[in-house]
C-alpha cells in the first residue's frame, strides 16, 4: 500500500510520544514492517518536508530503504498548476496532493484536515479512469492498510 502522508500528520505518525499517536501507529507499522510506503514529491510537498526538518531525516531513512517513493518534483508541479485551473479559487491549500495523487496513482492518504475532503475525493480532478483516494483518519481506518490499496507507483525518480 503505498499512501500519501499530509504534513500535518507528521508528527502524529513519525513521533511514538504524539497525543495522536494511538490513531496513526498502523500506519507507521504498516510502511516500517509491512508492504507499505509513502509517496511524496513536488515543490510545495518538499518545502513542507523542510519546514518539518525534524521528519526530513526519516524520509530520507525511509527512500534508502525502499518505503518511500519520490515522485518527479517536475510533473507534480505541473499538476498542481492544472488542478488549481480545474478548481478555480483558493479554498484549497491542498492542489499540490491532488498533483501526487494524479502523478503517481497512489490510493490512500493520511491526513486530520477535513477541509480538503471534497477537493482530494472529487473525481473531476482526476485522470479519466482513476479512482480519487481513500482517506486515513485514525485507527477505525486501519482497513484501509491492505494490499489493495497497493499500486504500481508512476513517475518515480
């Protein structure tokens, strides 16, 4: 299962000692022990990734050994540019996960911010054919962490 992490879920994720740890462990077991494995690229993904420097060294941990993917930054960015012409106002701060989502064909996304639901879920900004991703909340979602959410990843780097 490969699946996109929101970065504000980083923490809740990566750090044992999260409030909201409880909620997000099967997802760190799920990349660390499992079949699983993040998905990230792009422009603003990365800038986020600098800004929560603490978690840059785990993805860097995580892409040597082969449970994170880099998509190409180059067609992230140029899908967050169509998705944001496909939306059309600023509601969203979200176009850039929609991009990697587009890019890459991952299924799943872990995030607390339920303000992009109606964006990352609607099928209009998706490629013909392609399914919108499912969204990981907390642990009554652990069911979501199963094979079937696994794809062939598109335009790694």
């Amino acid at each position: 299962m490969c699946l996109v992490i929101d970065a504000n879920v980083f923490g809740a994720v990566f750090k044992t000692d999260s409030c909201n740890h409880a909620d997000f462990v099967d997802v760190l077991n799920w990349i660390t022990a499992g079949p699983g494995f993040l998905v990230y690229g792009g422009s603003k993904y990365r800038q986020e990734l600098i800004n929560a420097r603490q978690y840059l060294a785990t993805f860097i941990e995580l892409k040597k050994k082969g449970k994170a993917k880099e998509i190409s930054q180059k067609l992230v960015d140029e899908n967050e540019e169509i998705v944001k012409k496909l939306i059309g106002h600023n509601k969203c701060d979200d176009f850039h996960i929609i991009a990697i989502f587009r890019v890459s064909g991952c299924l799943l996304f872990c995030s607390n911010d339920a303000r992009a639901d109606c964006y990352i879920k609607n099928r209009k900004l998706y490629e013909k054919g392609q399914r919108p991703p499912s969204i990981y909340r907390n642990s009554s979602h652990r069911r979501l962490l199963n094979r079937h959410k696994i794809v062939q990843v598109k335009n790694t780097v």
